[in-house]
C-alpha cells in the first residue's frame, strides 16, 4: 500500500526481526519489486466490497487468481456499515467471485461489517459446499458466529483490536476458540495494536497482537506462533 512507499523495504526488514516469516497481502493487485528479502510474501486479489459497483467484469480478478502467488480471493464479502457501493451490488460481486474461487480452487478472505446475517447465508449457499474454506479477516463476531464459520472451514484471524482497552468481547471470543482454527494479522496500516495505537500500523506489530492472544489464552506466544504458522500452511497448502 501507499502508505510504505517511504520505506518498504526497512519495513520488511523490521516485519523478519520481529520474527514474521511470511506475509499474506491482502489484496496485493499492484505487487511492487522490492529485492530481495527475508520472507515470503504471497498476496490474495479480489474487490472489497466498498469498491463493488466498479468492479466491472472481473478479468483482473480471474486472471490473477491462477497465479501461484496469489493464495486467496479476496477481502471479499459486505459492508454495511459505509455501504460504499449499493447492498445488491456488494452481493452479487460477492457471489461471482465465490465463483472464480472455486473455479481456481483457492479459499477466500472474508470482509464483512455489520452483516453478519447477509454474509452467513450467502457463503452457506455459494461457499460451504466448496470444501475450500478461508478466513475471517478481522474477526469481530461473538463465539456462536465464529463457530458458523468455523463449521463451514474457516479460519478466524484475529487482529490489532484483541490489545485494545474496550475489546473485552473479543478477547473472551478468542480464549475459546480452538488452536487449530486461530489466524493472527495486522490490516496495516490500519488498527495498530496497543502500544502502538494511532500510528501507522506494519507487520512487525503482528507480534502485538501474538503476545496478547497468548496472554489471553494462557499460552506462550511461541505457541501461538507455532499454531497459527501450521494453520496458515494447512489452509494454503503452502509451506513457510
Ligand atoms: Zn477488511
């Protein structure tokens, strides 16, 4: 994204000391060259729901979901909270890139905001059959949600908002789910974690958010690390 245009490469450099060995980019449509680093970095493709109503016809998506870097489609999903693009729209581009999915055999990354109801049945009727699973991206849906996606092959990935003060919900969602089915990631550069809330988040801040989903399922956060390394590589069928 833009907003490491000053310093992408320090960045990464700072993502491997922290520890991270591999980056899912969401939605990485423009992949810059950046050299030669110390990490593997895999991008999804696909139109968030925001951008529906100029998702045109879709080749970019279809085209780039046949590239072995490319591990997943999406954020795709719906967002009613901005309703950027029209509800019907948002569905039906939803829809037809559930569609190229299953036709490149990929799981999917779900963006979904305050239509819980909505996104739950429409991946029961495209997506659960699929077998093909994927994520929850920013998990923030109560325990009975979370096993819903679950049942249907999702992971849950938990993000910046797990450290912050008012997120107790969240953190209770997250002692109770199981090890298996637990992702963790940053949405840089946005949702920084505590103790760097407010500025610009990165991946190296992605041990934040392990720290304190260990602190909160009473682990090591080498555990966590360990688990949420072998459920990326299981659901992509990549190895790190
Ligand atoms: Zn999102």
């Amino acid at each position: 994204m833009p907003a490491f245009d000053d310093d992408r490469a320090e960045m990464l450099a700072r993502a491997a000391d922290a520890g991270v060995r591999a980056i899912l980019a969401i939605t990485g449509l423009s992949m810059t060259e950046i050299g030669v680093i110390a990490l593997k970095i895999f991008a999804t493709t696909g139109v968030h729901p925001h951008e529906a109503k100029d998702a045109g016809d879709l080749t970019t998506v279809e085209q780039q979901s046949k590239d072995a870097r490319v591990l997943a489609i999406g954020e795709i999903g719906l967002d009613y909270h901005y309703d950027h693009s029209p509800r019907p729209v948002q569905a039906d581009v939803f829809i037809k890139q559930m569609e190229i999915a299953r036709a490149a055999r990929k799981p999917i990354v779900i963006h979904t905001r305050e239509a819980w109801p909505d996104t739950l049945s429409l991946l029961k009727e495209n997506w659960a059959a699929t077998g093909l699973g994927g994520v929850m991206h920013c998990f923030s849906g109560d325990l009975a949600t979370a096993h819903e996606c679950i049942d249907m092959g999702f992971l849950i990935s938990i993000a910046g908002p797990v450290t912050f003060p008012k997120s107790q919900e969240l953190r209770d969602v997250a002692s109770k789910l199981p090890a298996d089915r637990l992702l963790i990631e940053t949405d840089s550069p946005y949702l920084a974690p505590v103790p760097h809330r407010g500025k610009r988040n990165e991946p190296a801040f992605v041990a934040e958010v392990c720290k304190r989903l260990a602190e909160v399922r009473g682990v090591a956060p080498e555990e966590i690390a360990a688990r949420t390394t072998e459920n990326f590589s299981r659901l992509f069928a990549v190895k790190i």
